[in-house]
C-alpha cells in the first residue's frame, strides 16, 4: 500500500526534529531513510507507525488519512533494532503471540506461523528459546513477527545494526528476497549508505529533519542535489577541492583550483560569476593519471586485486582517494598527476547547492 507523507512536522517542546517533510512511497516499494545520527529518521518511522504523534501535517494509508489513527489499526508491523523477542517464550509462540492476542483460529495461527517460518527458514528453530539462537536467526524471528501480521507495510528500525559485517550482507540479500516474495510495501531506516544503496528502490536522504533529496539509489548517486547528498552516497566518498570560477563559455566553465595552478572544465549553463568560490566533486572511480593534472603524493595503495584505491594528498595537504580498477602498479610513495573528464565533474556553490 502507498505511503504518503504531506507536510509532516514533529517537535520535542522547542527542538524541531522534523520540519516539513513531504514524501511518497509507492505501493510495493522498498523505501529507505537513510542519514546521519540524530536527522530524525527513526522518529518519522514511528510517526507513520503512530508510535509518536506529528506536530503537524498529514500521513496518509493507502490514500486513507492515519495521522489520528491508532498504531494497531494503520496496518502496519514494526522490527525493531533489539529485535524485542520474549525470552521465555518458543520460537513459534514469539511469532504467535500477536495473532493470539488478536485470539486468531488455532487454524489460522498453525497457517501463518508455519508460512512465516518456512519463509524466514526457522522450521527447525520452532521449539527453542530466543536465548538458544544465533542473532541472525533471532532478527529472523523478529521479522516473522511481522509477517504473522499480514501488515500493509513493513517499518524496519535499523534491523540489522546489532549483527557482524557478514550477517549483515547476508540479512539484506534475504530481506530483498523476502521483498520481492511478499511484494509488501517496506520502509526502513539505516544510517549506513551501503545498505541504502543495496536495499532500497527509492531512497530518503536526510539531514537535520530536512528531506535533502529521493530517488533511485543510481540517481542520487550519479545525480545528486547537494554536496551533502554527493558526500553521503557512495563508498569511499567523493573528493571535494575548493576552486574558483575562472571563465564561461558555450555552456563550459573552467574552474582553477584554489591549491596549485590547475584548471578542470565543466559543463554548467547557468550563470556563474567569475571569481566565484566553488567546491568541485569527483567520485574516486572517476579520476584518471596523466601526465598533467593536479599532482598529489600516494601516501598508502591498497591493493585489493580486482580494484586499488590510492590514498594521496595534495601539495596543500588536502586528502583525495583514487579508485583504480584492474591495475597493479606500485604507487606508493610516487607523485602522480590527477585529470577527470568534465561530464564527471560536478560542482556545488558555497551554499553547498548543485551548480549546473
Ligand atoms: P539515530 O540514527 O541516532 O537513531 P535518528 O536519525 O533516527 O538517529 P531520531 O531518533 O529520530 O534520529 O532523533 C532525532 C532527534 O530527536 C535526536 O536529536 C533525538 O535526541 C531527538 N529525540 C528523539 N526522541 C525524542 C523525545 N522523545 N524527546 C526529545 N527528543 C527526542
């Protein structure tokens, strides 16, 4: 079912956490908020779950206006982070206990759990203790949970936070099957991009209670709207190097970086002030060695076989990262030059907004 977020508002007495936030989350869709610690993701979470009230604006349903709605009448079903299983309590009576609470058919409960089980492959973990699990299979319990429920959507609160790095790669691939296997419409929030990126169809990137922009994860990463977007999407970041403009021509500028005498074009058609302070962005992946360009020392080369990223610095001391694919040269400790082409430039005013 559709989430539609029109104008929504949330303050703790004076502190604003959320501050006019508008979105739309199409039925069906795996929707990610993603951002820093303390952007308020996790509290516009628990707005559409009706587990925090909205100071104002609408959250509407499947077109049907839930603001004033009790949280057990939305239709939707929240994982939590600590999973919040009962530990006295069988696998099996963990995912029962909402639809014994509802005093569903011993039918109906049998159905569903086993259904949500064999999905979640927890057959065979029916009879024991949360205690007695691994914590990828407890997070699994905390999902089947959910899916007893029949909800119309999912909200996941950082689900995945509590497992090691393996786990966690292998939960997102689960979670993006058991997506495609339920076609359920899921929201869910996480602070780290990567996952973002794998898990999400369209992406919330937030930052200080301000929707910073939403997209494909491909478009926010090719085409974003701020130097926060730019800087927050993407691993190893992208570079930033402070420049002014220098000339504009033909829809072409030419930027001279503030370090050094290097310049670098771009393709920007609005109109630019020559002199004007600017923060160009390069991705690692799209910078290319030649034998001129802005010049900086490899201090460290990972070599990861398929791909090195070369960890170098400025004249001025200013830290960039080279992404290399396929190549095993030594660089450590030589000078190399940097170019990228201008279609894979972008720059950002000192506002931090997309120059175009
Ligand atoms: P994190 O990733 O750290 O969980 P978040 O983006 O999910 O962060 P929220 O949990 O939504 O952020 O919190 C946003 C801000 O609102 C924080 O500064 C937090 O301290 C504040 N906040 C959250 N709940 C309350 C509350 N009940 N009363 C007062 N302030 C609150």
């Amino acid at each position: 079912m559709s989430v539609r977020l029109t104008n929504v508002a949330k303050s703790f007495g004076a502190f604003n956490v959320i501050k006019d936030v508008s979105m739309d989350i199409p039925d069906g869709g795996f929707a990610v908020f993603v951002g820093p610690s303390g952007c308020g993701k996790s509290t516009l979470l628990r707005m559409i779950a009706g587990l925090e009230e909205t100071s104002s604006g609408m959250i509407s349903i499947e077109g049907q206006d839930v603001t004033q709605m009790e949280p057990a009448k939305r239709g939707v079903a929240m994982v939590f982070q600590n999973y919040a299983l009962y530990p006295h309590l069988s696998v099996f009576e963990n995912m029962a206990f909402s639809l014994r609470l509802a005093r569903a058919p011993k039918e109906d409960v049998l159905r569903r759990v086993g259904e949500a089980s064999r999905i979640l492959q927890l057959d065979e973990q029916l009879q024991k203790k949360p205690s007695q699990l691994s914590g990828g299979q407890r997070q699994r319990v905390a999902i089947g949970r959910a899916i007893v429920r029949q909800p119309k959507v999912f909200l996941f609160d950082e689900p995945l936070s509590n497992l090691d790095a393996e786990l966690r790669v292998q939960m997102r691939l689960e979670l993006t099957r058991l997506h495609r296997q339920l076609g359920a419409t899921m929201i869910y929030v996480t602070h780290d991009q990567v996952e973002a990126m794998t898990l999400a169809d369209k992406i919330f990137v937030l930052k200080g209670g301000i929707l910073q922009q939403a997209g494909a994860p491909l478009e926010l990463y090719d085409n974003p709207d701020n130097r926060f977007v730019a800087g927050f999407i993407g691993s190893p970041a992208m570079n930033f190097l402070p420049a002014r403009v220098s000339g504009q021509k033909d829809g072409m500028a030419t930027l001279t970086l503030s370090e050094g005498e290097h310049s670098l074009e771009a393709p920007i058609s609005q109109a630019l002030e020559i002199g004007q302070a600017v923060e160009i962005g390069i991705r690692p992946e799209h910078f290319r060695l030649g034998d001129s360009g802005i010049k900086v020392n490899v201090e460290v080369a990972e070599e990861l076989g398929d791909v090195s990223y070369l960890y170098a610095r400025t004249v001025g001391g200013r830290e960039v990262i080279v992404q290399r694919q396929g190549s095993r040269q030594r660089l450590d400790g030589t000078t190399v030059c940097l170019t990228a082409d201008a279609n894979k430039i972008l720059v950002f005013d000192s506002k931090g907004e997309r120059l175009r």
